[in-house]
C-alpha cells in the first residue's frame, strides 16, 4: 500500500457511508480490500468512521430492523439472526427491534400468510406449510400460529 492509498480509501468509504448506512463489519470489509489485505490499516479506518459518526452501528441496526419488518415483512427472529451475523451488539440488536411497532409486524405477517393461503388452496398439508412459511419469514412459532388461526380456509 502506497501512502495515497489509505487517504483515497477514507475519502471513498466517507463518501460510500454518507450516502447511505453500513454496520462496520461491512465497511471493514470494504476497506480490507480496498487495502489489498491490510488488517491494520483497514482497523483503524473503520474507527477513523466510527469517530466520524459516519458509521454507526445502532443506527445501521435500526435502520435495517425498520426496513426489513416495515417493506420485506421479515419477523424478529430472522432480524435478529440477520444482525447478529454482522457483528452488531445485542444491546444495539434490541434496540432496533424496539422500534418495529409490534401492531404493524401482526398486520404485515396477517396479509403475508393471507396472501400464501390462497396459493395454497385445497392442499392437504396447507397448515404445515403456512407454518414454515411464516417461520421462515422469521416470525415466532406462537405469533404465527396464533395469525394462523384468524385466517380463513
């Protein structure tokens, strides 16, 4: 690594991280090859940018938590393993998944296996099947049980 490199690198990655959010194992990531390897280098960048407030991995969690629950209908469960994969605290974990409104996360789970229901019409092993879709969604086994026995077949 040449010494423009790592300036060039943390102006790239500032750029990246104020445009939208990255955790910092992520940018860790990015910055490790950016950096042909170097570990060092790479380490003290990421807190170059925690510093910076350009990374911040609460935020990231939140951010990630509103998303995945409010537009792709993801479950706690699934949220949390998600997180936990990139390194995120579990006090930054909890955090995130307080601020997913429990009423909303019922609702989107309601339409999503409302919608499964009716693609899977007459099927003699519908109620098992609703339950692994609802639990691969992420959702606990009492919630989804609990919605599935509000829906209609």
């Amino acid at each position: 690594m040449d010494s423009q490199d790592y300036p060039r690198c943390l102006s790239r990655l500032q750029k990246l991280c104020s445009k939208a959010e990255y955790c910092s194992s992520d940018v860790y990531r990015k910055a490790l090859k950016a950096l042909e390897g170097d570990a060092e280098a790479a380490s003290r960048m990421v807190a170059s940018l925690v510093e910076d407030r350009y990374v911040d991995d609460a935020r990231y969690a939140e951010a990630f938590a509103r998303e995945k629950a409010g537009l792709q209908g993801w479950g706690p469960v699934k949220i949390r393993f998600q997180l936990r994969a990139k390194g995120i605290s579990e006090e930054a974990i909890g955090a995130a998944l307080g601020e997913v409104e429990p009423e909303k996360a019922a609702q989107k789970l309601e339409r999503l296996l409302a919608a499964k229901a009716r693609t899977l019409e007459g099927d003699p092993r519908f109620r098992l099947k609703m339950l692994k879709f609802g639990l691969s969604r992420g959702y606990e086994y009492d919630t989804v049980e609990e919605v599935l026995n509000r829906i209609k077949h």
